[in-house]
C-alpha cells in the first residue's frame, strides 16, 4: 500500500468523518473504497464477473451422481469419534 496526501474542503471532511463514525470506519478507508468504485475496476471487469457469475448458476443442478443436500449434509456431521478411539 502507497501512502499518498489528499486536501479536501472543511464540509467534505466533516461530512466523511461522521460518516466514518457511523460505519465504524475510518476516513481513509472511506475514501479508498470511493475511489475503488469509481476508478478502480473497468466496468468491462464487473460485467464479465456477473455474466460469468449467472452462467454458472444451477450447473449442478440436474447431477444424478452426487447424493442429495441432505445426505450430504448428514454425512459430514456423523461424528467419528467413537471409531478414533476403537469404540465402536
């Protein structure tokens, strides 16, 4: 990260340092992200990670190989304790 110096007007900074205080944020990470939004991606960028984003929702949809959310989920929270310790 660069350190760099910014002058602004009274009003903009007292209206940025309340801000701040209200997102429990600081005035530099405030501008940061202001400048990000506005400069630092090209909406190009943005727009393919969405375009790409929506195409690969549901692509898992219709598998017949994999078990279902529930069984999944209850395979994952079988406790193995018992086998660690050779009490089963």
């Amino acid at each position: 990260m660069k350190r760099t110096q910014l002058y602004i007007d009274e009003g903009l900074f007292h209206r940025l340092s309340a801000l701040s205080r209200e997102r429990r944020t600081t005035v530099s990470d405030l501008v940061r992200r202001a400048i990000e939004e506005v400069y630092g991606r090209k909406k190009n960028d943005k727009d393919q990670f969405l375009k790409a984003l929506k195409a690969s929702a549901g692509i898992w949809k219709n598998r017949s190989d994999l078990p279902s959310t529930e069984e999944y989920v209850r395979s994952m929270r079988k406790s193995s304790r018992w086998k660690r310790f050779g009490l089963e």
